[in-house]
C-alpha cells in the first residue's frame, strides 16, 4: 500500500446545539472556514472553533425536534459526542437566575404510560432516567465554574453576583413551564416519585435518548433564565441575548480548549 492509499485519520468531530437562534449566533461568528449544510430542514455549520473540529445546528424547540436534530449529526454527519447549551428555567431549591446547571442524568416529566408502565418510565427501556456522559460532563463543569470566574469586559465583574455551578437532574418536557403552581405542581410530584430536578427544559432528555441509543456522549449545560414561575417570560428575550449567549461562548470555548 502506497502513501497515497492511506487516509489521513479524522479528528473527532464535536457537535454543539442550542434550541434558540440568538444562543448560538456568537459561535457562528467566531467559525473558521465556515460552511453550511441544509439537512432534514435544518441548517448545519461546520468548521473549527477554538482549534477543534465542530458542527453547530440549532436543536429547534421541543423534544420531537431536538430527536431529529441530534439523530441527523449522528447519521448524517458522525459526530463523535454531542454538547447542549441553552437556557433552562430553575425548578430545584437555591438553583437561581443567574447559576448554571451541568446535567447529570435527564428524565421527560410529561411520560406517563401508566398503567402499562410506571410514570416517567421509558417504555420498553426500563429505565427513568437517562445519563450524561461522566467524562464529557466533568469537562463541562470545570469550563462552566471557569465561566463563573470569567472577567466580563463590560465591567470586570460576574453578570450574577453569587452565581453558581450546580450537578444534577434535569427535567424535559413539551410545554413552557411558567406559572407557579404549575412550577410547584410538577417539582412535587417528581420529588413523589424521588426525581429531585435542579432545571426543567424541553429538549434535554429527547437528545440523552438518541445518544443513548446510538451510544454518543452527551453532555448538557443550561443558563437559568427564570424560576419556572409567573415571572418566567420577563425579559426572556434579553436574558436570553445578553446573558446566556456570552456564558454560551465561553463555556463552548474553555471546553473546547479541554479536549
């Protein structure tokens, strides 16, 4: 076999998704030779950020969308492992506005086959709960305490006094949960079942599934832009734009920078 029969060996490629345009726009913008992809109705960018090989799509908002989002970077473009950035809203105790929440492990709080099987049970898993990769999350948490400590040009200081890391379970499902009773309801019945939720979304777990499937690490990390309360759509837009989109970048990149 001549020099020219060999292929040079790929680097593994690093998928990045988000459910909102606005939380990825600053890593389009930093990409490197760029190009753009249009699969499945969705558009893809691949290139270099940070030194590594990744594709940034948009997951779209729910679980159904983010299922076919991520089985399309699996199938369509091997990706090697999967990281989600986004917003979340705060549904555990002391997890605030402002704090960061690194999944541990995901469950859809909107699954109920019973009586067929127990509530929140995947039906023919045999399991609740779907985990995030041990190794790609702890590279995660050290890049989100990282961002914490980060010092922001605008005025050197933390855009949440006091904010903080938190490790734990993350709850997906398909409504915007924005009302307190209705916050309260969903955090008492899951803590009835021994389900104690740091964040609730509506993506997360639809994804641990698919990479659960196809045997892809998966990581999450989420910004928490309100309480799941009566206040959860103020400002959301802003909080959205200013806040989680600048943590967004400087986790992708202290992560990237661990790999």
């Amino acid at each position: 076999m001549t020099s020219f029969d060999k292929k040079a060996p790929q680097s593994p490629l690093t998928a990045i998704l988000s459910a909102l345009a606005e939380e990825q726009q600053g890593l389009i913008e930093l990409l490197e030779q760029p190009r753009k992809t249009v699969h499945a109705g969705r558009d893809f960018w691949q290139g270099t950020l940070h030194g590594q090989p990744v594709v940034l799509a948009l997951s779209r908002i729910g679980k159904v969308a983010a299922a076919t989002t991520a089985t399309a970077l699996i199938e369509r473009f091997q990706v090697s492992r999967i990281l989600f950035t986004g917003v979340a809203g705060g549904l555990g105790d002391g997890v605030e506005v402002g704090d960061i929440v690194v999944a541990k492990d995901f469950l859809q709080h909107d699954m109920d086959a019973s009586p067929l099987f127990p509530r929140y049970e995947m039906p023919l898993y045999g399991r609740t709960r779907f985990h995030a990769d041990a190794a790609l999350t702890a590279l995660v948490q050290a890049a989100a305490t990282a961002t914490l400590e980060h010092s922001w040009p605008e005025d050197g200081r933390l855009a949440f006094a006091g904010a903080k890391v938190h490790h734990g379970l993350m709850a997906s499902g398909d409504q915007f949960i924005s009302g307190t009773r209705e916050s309260d309801e969903l955090r008492q019945s899951l803590s009835a079942a021994g389900h104690h939720v740091l964040a609730v979304e509506m993506e997360g777990a639809a994804v641990a599934q698919v990479c659960h499937d196809y045997a892809i690490p998966f990581a999450a990390v989420r910004t928490i832009s309100d309480r799941a309360d009566d206040n959860a759509h103020t400002d959301f837009p802003a909080f959205v734009r200013d806040i989680a989109s600048q943590y967004a970048r400087v986790i992708v990149e202290k992560f990237l920078g661990k790999l």
